[in-house]
C-alpha cells in the first residue's frame, strides 16, 4: 500500500485524461461502477417516474432561500461537493455562508485543513495578520492543494471586510479541522503558554517538541510527504513524544479566569500536534484505521470549536466527509456520522452533486500540479443521469421529506460519482436518502481557479 497523506485514492488508473474512461474495480465487496457501467439494481434506471416524483419534491437552488430553510436549527452545517475543484461549488459554499450569517447567525467558516493553517487564516480574518495570499500559497499544499484558489481567497478577503464593516457582532472565524500539517504556529501557542504560566514545564515541553515542530518557511506538502515516508517505528515514537507533551499540560490544575481560558486554549493546540502524529503512526496496512481517526478528529475538532465559539459553523469537506454513510471500505465511517452522534439534530449536511462539465484534479499519487478534466454527461444507472432530467436548472431536493418514488428512489444504492485529490473513472455506489439530509444538483460546473 503506497505511503501518500489523508487522501481519496485511486483504485485504478483512467484510460484517458480529457473523460472519464471506462474501468471497473471492487474493493473490500463495495462496487464501484465505471461509467457506462450497468445500475447495481433494476430500480436504479432511473426512468420516468422517479423524473416526475423527484419533480414534484424539487426546488429550484435560486436565491438559497429554499436551501437555508432546510437548514432549519442547525448549529453545524456539513457542506460536500463532489469534486474537490469545482469554482460552482466553492462559489455555492461562499454564498451559503454569506445568508447563513446574515440571516441564521452563523459566525465560523470550517474548511478540511489543517488546524495550524486554520490559526494563520484566522489571524488574518479576525486581526488583519498577514498577507491571506501568501498564507494560502504556504499552506494549501499536497493533499490541500485544491484550496489555493480565488474562489478561496475571494471568501478569507470578505470574512475580513465583513469583520470590519461590523465591529459590534461578533467576529467572524476561519477554522482548520484537519490534522495532515501541524505547523509551526500550535507549537508556538503551546510553549508561549507554558513560558508565562508554567515555566516548571518549560524545558521538558521543549525537549519533547524538539525536532517535531517544523522550521518557519517549511513546505507543508514536503513535509506531509516526509512523514510518511519515515520509518513506522520513528513516527510512532514522535506520536507519543507529542502526547506526553499533551499529558504534562492535562495534568496540571486549570486556573481560574483569564488564565484558565489561555490554558485551554494551550491544551487545544497541544492536542491538534498530537492528533497530526497520531495520524500518521498508523501502519500503512491500516489505512483504513489511519482514515477512521481522521474523520473522527475532523468531528471533534468541529465540536469543540462550536462549543468555544457558541455560534453556528458551516463544514465545509468532500462529500464522503460530510456524509453518514461510507461508500468505500477505505473510509469506514465519515466524520458526518461522528457529528451526528454527538449533535443529533443540530447537525445537517448537504451533499452536492453535478451533471457534467470540467474539474482540477492531481492525475496520481506523484503529481504536485493538477490538471483539468472533461466530465460528461453521466450515462443511465447513475444518479446524476435522472436528476439531470428534473426540469430544474439547479435544484435542492430535502431527502427527509421526499416521499413516494422518489423516496424509492433516493433509498436506492445506485453509482454517484465523486472526485477527491484523484482523477478517476470510479464512481462510488451510494444510498443518497441514508448520506445526506439535503441534496443539490447542479448541471454544470467548471474548474476551479487555482493560484
């Protein structure tokens, strides 16, 4: 099993670079259809009834105004998309958490990044610390590399606007609830914690983090690179370098007032380092596990923010992520299923889903620049072949409510394509009505603009 970071893989390679080709792969007895593949069941063929039942409980995505109802009481919102380089999906995201702050309350924008890099952004939205430009081109690298796009940085510049334009609310915020690059800037709230309050530990949480934190300037794709081609035995013994370091700070008395909210705030940052190298001491033959402790770390990571913040946060990830049900034995339970058991209700996802059109995407494991790709129209037995004939341009369809054939067929497990960092012919099989709460579809999307 190839050594490569927190990433969708590619179980087979594409014949061609500007479709998607034909291919055929089972993994762990969950099929995964080619395209122009036939439907897992009669029922997924998707022919006229299910187009008029499917009519009948769409709306169109317009204004947003029916997608922000669906939202409901949520206090965190799982936003997918099915492919991690879409413009039409990154400008959705942005216009969604633009009317949920203005009309539900929502004060966090989460994104699947590292929580280092979430520190950095989040500097910039809330104080004005850096150059957003240069921040994203340092960070979103390697598996994070789809972020470093205008799209993006059109949405860090207007948190920031926002922040100034209404110094009575509160801020706004930009939060990184993934562990792949634990930057220099954990670290340092760590240890700038300990040196004011707890100099008895100071010197043993210097050596426990000496050669772990990384130098100011280190390439986050290089480094995420770098780890796991290091021996198992030399990242596990930095996994639990970081945890003792951890366990010092849990050990001692939590202060009361001010100081006790900066020791949490250390304790936090400590953990986010150590949920990075715990992440990468899994086995290379447990990826599985290793993907498993991911999602549940992207779960808990946003949990706890909502619960520091006591406001309402928009997740933004991949579908899988978002999802509560897995469709591949590689991803065994999505961080969406670790949200809602611990929210229940105040959770809600939307998963987004797409007709044809073109996607960036890395063409395999050893690439560092993305290229783009042609996705056409999907063919029968897909989802999006049916949903593509609702007389909807773009449409939002509440998988709770719907009912009749088209609840029949929305519970039907049938192929739904989904593109990680990977280009691939793949298209994972999927129950949409036990995934996702909500549903857009939209009929084309285009490349994202990357920097």
């Amino acid at each position: 099993m190839s050594r490569r970071p927190y990433a969708r893989r590619r179980l087979t390679r594409p014949r061609a670079r500007t479709g998607v080709a034909l291919a055929a792969a089972a993994l762990a007895g969950v099929a995964l259809l080619p395209l122009g593949g036939g439907p897992p069941d009669a029922r997924a063929t998707g022919d006229g009834a299910p187009v008029a039942a499917l009519e009948r409980h769409a709306r169109p995505l317009g204004d947003l105004d029916s997608l922000v109802r669906r939202v409901g009481g949520a206090r965190v919102v799982g936003v997918g998309e099915a492919s991690h380089s879409g413009h039409e999906f990154f400008v959705l995201k942005q216009r969604l958490f633009r009317k949920l702050v203005a009309e539900r309350g929502f004060t966090t924008f989460a994104l699947e990044a590292s929580w280092s890099t979430g520190l950095r952004l989040d500097a910039y939205v809330t104080r004005g610390v850096g150059d957003p430009e240069r921040i994203m081109r340092d960070e979103f690298q390697g598996q994070y590399v789809f972020w470093n796009t205008r799209e993006y940085l059109d949405l860090v510049r207007w948190m920031r606007r926002h922040n100034l334009d209404h110094p009575g609310r509160p801020p706004l915020r930009f939060v990184g609830s993934d562990l792949g690059y634990p930057g220099p800037e954990a670290f340092d709230e760590v240890t700038s914690y300990v040196t004011a309050h707890r100099p008895e530990l100071a010197e043993r949480v210097d050596g426990l983090y000496a050669g772990l934190r990384p130098d100011a300037g280190t390439e986050a794709g290089g480094w995420m690179a770098g780890q796991l081609a290091k021996d198992l035995a030399v990242r596990r013994a930095e996994a639990r370098r970081a945890t003792r370091a951890l366990d010092l700070l849990r050990a001692a008395d939590r202060p009361e007032g001010a100081e006790g909210r900066s020791y949490d705030w250390a304790v936090r940052n400590a953990l986010a380092v150590t949920q990075s190298f715990t992440g990468y001491a899994f086995p290379d033959e447990e990826f599985a596990e290793r993907m498993r402790y991911r999602d549940r770390v992207l779960a808990a990571n946003t949990a706890w923010w909502l619960r520091r913040s006591g406001g309402k946060v928009l997740l933004a990830a991949n579908n899988g992520h978002v999802a509560y049900e897995a469709t591949s034995a590689e991803f065994p339970v999505p961080t969406g299923a670790f949200l809602r058991e611990r929210l229940g209700a105040e959770y809600v996802n939307v998963g987004l889903t797409f007709g044809r059109g073109r996607i960036n995407a890395l063409p395999d494991p050893a690439a560092r620049e993305p290229e783009t790709y042609a996705v056409p129209p999907a063919p029968a037995g897909y989802g999006e072949h049916t949903l593509d004939r609702v007389r909807r341009r773009d449409l939002v369809l509440d998988l709770r409510t719907a009912t009749g054939a088209a609840r029949a067929w929305l519970e039907a497990p049938r192929p739904v394509r989904s593109y990680g960092l990977y280009w691939s012919a793949e298209a994972p099989v999927t129950d949409l009505a036990a995934s996702y709460d909500v549903l857009v579809h939209l009929r084309r999307v285009t490349a994202a603009h990357l920097r």
